[in-house]
C-alpha cells in the first residue's frame, strides 16, 4: 500500500478537477465538443486518482 497523499496534495487534485470540469463547460457551451470531452476525460481521471488514494488510506 502507498502512504496517504499530504493534504496539499488533495487539494490540488481537487483544485485540478474543479478546472477540468469548468473548462469541459466552457467549452460545450461554445459548442467545441470535442475539447469539452477531452477536459471532462481529464476531471475525470483526476477525481479518479484522487478516490483511488483515498480508498488505499
């Protein structure tokens, strides 16, 4: 098992997804899905990674 991530490091994971998702927004609100897919992939991956960390803790 990995050791639990630092609190700093959380919330720059947090701070990270927030990014993606609003930037996924942004865009398939300008109607470029293709970008909006990819920064909503990203959020996703992130909050993955960050679960993943939580659930080894």
């Amino acid at each position: 098992m990995s050791p639990r991530r630092p609190l700093l490091e959380r919330a720059g994971l947090a701070a990270a997804a927030v990014l993606f998702a609003g930037m996924a927004a942004a865009a398939w609100s300008q109607g470029e899905v293709f970008l909006a897919a990819m920064a909503g992939i990203g959020a996703l991956m992130t909050v993955w990674a960050a679960a993943g960390s939580l659930r080894q803790s």
